[in-house]
C-alpha cells in the first residue's frame, strides 16, 4: 500500500468521520480533495445553509492532506487557518481541493478553494501545518 492509500484510510479512520459520514479524500502529490454530499439539514445552522464548520473542515483537511501527501516521516498539525465564507451552500455536492504552497525545513502552508455541487467558489482558505513529533507509523489507520 502506498503513501496516498494509507493517508485515505487514516483519514477515514478519524472518528469526526461519524458525523460526516460520506466524506471522501483523494490524494496526490501536493494536492488533495474532499467530497462530501450533504444529504441533510444536519449540516446546516438555523438560517438553513451550510454551518460555517462544514466551511472550515473541507478546507483545513484538503490544505492539511496537500502538506502531509510530501511528508513520510511525521503527522503534521494545523497550526493556523485562515477560512473566507464566499457563498451560502444550500445542500448537495461540495468539495474543496488543496494545493501545497510552500515548504520549509519543519512548516508548511497551503491553500484550498470550496465549490458546490455547481461548480461556484463558495469558500476559500489558507492554512499552516507543523511537523508533530508523532510518527506517521503510529497514527491510527495509516500503519
């Protein structure tokens, strides 16, 4: 199994998972996706669009896995997000995909843009990630 597969069933792993249930992460080099089908309100706040939340971890995670697919070695963390709500999601597809930006010696950053099922930018994000001293190997899922 290699590096991207095992990022895949870490991800799927994490038990935030049950309540997104359905969220999906693709992986390549310096890039990443996250596909989620709003299939109910259970996402929404009380003006009945998607809760800020949902903005935040498409887009933390497509940033986050962007960094850790060039990282073997060390789990990365979030250490600063920066999140821009564009656009009210009312439902359906979204995804949001990440792209590394910058790398140096123990820190990173990405950025990620957030679509919807129609291809409109409804959220974007800026993010930077830190090397833990936790080896991959002993994360949950990804041994």
């Amino acid at each position: 199994m290699d590096h991207f597969e095992r990022l895949v069933r870490m991800y799927n792993a994490a038990p935030i998972h049950n309540f997104y249930e359905g969220i999906q992460l693709s992986v390549e080099e310096n890039k990443a996706r996250i596909d989620l089908e709003m299939k109910d309100d259970r996402f929404f706040h009380a003006g009945m669009s998607a809760h800020g939340s949902v903005y935040f971890k498409l887009l933390d995670d497509a940033a986050y896995f962007a960094c850790q697919s060039a990282i073997l070695d060390n789990f990365i963390v979030t250490t600063a997000f920066n999140t821009q709500l564009l656009r009210p999601i009312f439902g359906g597809k979204i995804y949001a995909e990440g792209k590394m930006e910058f790398e140096s010696g123990q820190m990173f950053s990405a950025s990620a843009k957030l679509f919807d099922e129609k291809g409109r930018l409804c959220g974007s994000g800026h993010g930077q990630f830190l090397k833990s001293r936790v080896a991959l190997e002993e994360v949950e899922g990804y041994k």
